[in-house]
C-alpha cells in the first residue's frame, strides 16, 4: 500500500499542469536524452556484434579454426595422414584434415590475376555451403579435367564461368636441363563460392589434394594440417593441445591468432562505443537531477502538506525518486524500441554498404541481442536513480510548519 501511495503521487506530479512549463520541458528532454543514450548504445552494440558474427559465420565457414605449420620450412609434412589421424582424438576438434597451400598465377580470356590455390581431401570441402553457381562433385575428373573452384570475384576478374577452362600457372616448376621450367596446368572450373569475405573471394581457389601436389610437382606431402573445433572460443587451448601432439616440428595457431587485429579492434570499438556514449546517459541523468529539484521547489507547499498529513520523509523521497525512475523508464522503453526496430530494418535491408575492397564485406552488419537490452537498461536506470537521490534528500528537508507559514 506504501508503495502504491508513492507512485500514485509520483505519477500525479508527472501527468500535472505545471506552473512552470520549463519544468515540462526540461522532463521531455531528460526522455529524449535517456531515449537516445539508450537507442544509440543498442545500435554500436548492434554493429559490433554485427560485424563479430559475420566474421565467425563467413571467414570461419570457409577457413580452418586451427592451423599447424611447420617452424621451420622444409620439403613438408610427410607424415600427414598420422598425424591427423593423432589430431582428430584431440578434445574439441571436430575434424583434421590436410591441406596444400600454394600461389599461382590465373590465366583467363580477359587477364591473368594472382591466386591462393588450396589442395584439399574431397571429404574435407566445408566450403559447400557458399556455394553460388555449379556443383562440387567429384574433382578429380570434371568433363576430363581436374577440377577447381574459384572465389567469385577472383572469377570475375579474370574472366571465368563455371564450365570453363583456367590455367593455373605454378613458379615451382619442373627442373629441366635448361633450368627450372614453371608448370602450368588446365583446370575446369566446376563451382563458384562467395564467403562474403572480398580478399577469401578475391583470391583464393580450391582443389583436390593430388591435383596440387601434382601442379606444384611435389610428393605425397602437405604444408599445414587444419583443424575445425566445436567450441569456437576454446579454440586458443585447442591450439596448444594439439600442438604438443603433433611435436616439436609444428606450430599451432587459433583463428583468434590469426584474426588478432580484427578483433582488437572489435574489442576496442566495443569499449570506446560503451564509453562515449555513456557520456549521454550521464548528461540525461543531469536533466533528470535538474527537473526534480525544480520539481521539489514547485511542490514545496504540496510536500509539506503531506509531511503535516502523516507522510513519512522517507516517502517523500521515494515519491521523487520513483518520479525520476519514471523518466528514465520511459525514455529506456523508447530507446530500446528505436535501437533494436533500426538496427533490424538496417541489417534486414543492408541499409549502409560498404566497400568490399576495403571493409572485406558489402554491407554493415546488425545483431542486437536480446542480453544486451537487459544490461543497458540497469545502467540507465542505476545512473538515473544516482541522480534522483540529492533532488529527494533535498525534499525530506523540508519544514512543514516555515513552509505552510509563509507560501
């Protein structure tokens, strides 16, 4: 019943006709300020966890969690089907599979380009799901040809659709008594994919193994060995596990390792958004401090006839706080629905583009996560009820005997 006293008085004093409309204003301004403190830490936090995903979802679909290299270059890794064989009882790895990277130069009707040709197991193709045009069948003969897949805008550049002939020229030649001879071999395209990754896209082709191994005149050897794991976040553990069970010759890297800057300057972004922004919700909360005090000067007579009516002073300053927490929850519901309603609408309809060439992806991405609408609103509401407590000690102070006497 106490309770519903209080905010029984609080919400009057906020729906009543005031006799000084600066009041009035000044309390839809706090709104508004609280509205967008709110909404404009949903978006930031909507685009760093936008951009966050999109790098989990497309780069790490198409590309190994775990990566083991040799430390020192040599002639590569012989021994690779035990070892991945070792690696795949490893905890958390999901799968290990060998892979021979190495450059070529694309030759195409329209130009030449400089590409990143991966050999890998058939059974190890985990790329099929960004797949944009034709089909990854069997590889190892496509309409008499090895077979390849090529990035989409690598494709582009250099003329190709699927079904054509490229030839993928390699420096590792073949030694020839006239000297090395670089080694060119025809491939037919069987497939495009698109990560949504420009530079994956722009540069990177995929093959059988022994198409590889035989376009870079090696043997039956690898230079990496990559590993998907089923817990993302644990992967940097998973590195060191299976490190020391590959040996002194291998080093392990985690996709947080390789991906360091990308998201350092995810992590920072994050911070330096939390923090500027929350420099709106401190100027909000001083619109609030200023609307109560004027509101506890406006109702002084009003507070003294309570306080002379039985009212406790502890009720009284309840009823100003509770009048602040008012503000601030109205202005918290506008903001989270202006926050999370913009940042579908943008991430639904990719409202911001972006240049590939320099972002690596074609538009902004937007996540709003429901978690996130719970924190910003207990930091808005305790940052507001911070600045509601000196406006409603104030109020308690009131004499109700001076203040009857002489308004």
């Amino acid at each position: 019943m106490t309770q519903a006293f209080e905010l029984f008085v609080a919400s009057r004093y906020l729906r009543a006709k005031r006799r000084q409309a600066v009041i009035s204003l000044i309390t839809v301004i706090s709104v508004i300020g609280v509205a967008a403190g709110v909404m404009a830490l949903v978006i930031a936090l909507a685009i760093n966890n936008g951009f966050r995903t999109s790098l989990e979802r497309s780069l790490l679909g198409a590309t190994p969690h775990v990566v083991l290299l040799e430390k020192e270059p040599s002639s590569g890794i012989a021994n690779w089907r035990d070892l991945c064989a070792r690696l795949a009882k490893v905890p958390n790895v999901r799968r290990a599979a060998p892979a021979l990277y190495g450059k070529v130069l694309a030759a195409g009707p329209i130009q030449s380009a400089e590409a990143t040709i991966k050999g890998m197991p058939l059974d190890g193709q985990d790329f099929r799901e960004h797949i944009t045009a034709g089909e990854v069948g069997d590889l190892s003969n496509v309409r008499g040809l090895p077979g390849v897949v090529l990035g989409t805008h690598l494709a582009r550049r250099i003329g190709m659709r699927v079904g054509d002939v490229v030839r993928l020229i390699s420096p590792q030649g073949e030694l020839t008594p006239f000297g090395l001879r670089s080694s060119q071999t025809r491939f037919r395209v069987a497939a495009l994919f698109e990560s949504g990754f420009y530079d994956l896209d722009n540069q990177f082709a995929f093959t059988t193994l022994p198409a590889a191994q035989k376009l870079f005149s090696l043997g039956d050897v690898v230079n990496s060995i990559e590993l998907k794991v089923n817990d993302l976040e644990a992967a940097p553990e998973t590195a060191r596990l299976a490190e020391a069970q590959a040996g002194k010759e291998l080093g392990a890297t985690s996709w947080m390792e390789q991906n360091r800057q990308i998201l350092n300057a995810l992590k920072m972004e994050r911070i330096v958004s939390i923090v500027t922004i929350s420099l709106i919700q401190l100027v909000a909360a001083l619109n609030i401090l200023t609307a109560l005090f004027m509101s506890v000067m406006e109702k002084r007579r009003d507070i003294a006839v309570l306080l002379s009516m039985g009212a406790r002073r502890r009720q009284i300053a309840q009823i100003f706080i509770a009048q602040g927490l008012m503000i601030a929850a109205a202005g918290i519901v506008l903001g989270l629905t202006l926050g999370y309603g913009l940042s579908y609408l943008a991430d639904h309809y990719r409202l911001f583009a972006l240049d590939e060439e320099i972002y690596s992806l074609s538009y902004v991405p937007f996540e709003a996560r429901p978690i996130d609408a719970l924190w910003i609103s207990a930091t808005a509401l305790a940052v507001t009820l911070a600045a509601t407590l000196y406006p409603a000690r104030s109020a308690t102070k009131i004499t109700p005997v001076e203040t009857l006497r002489y308004e």
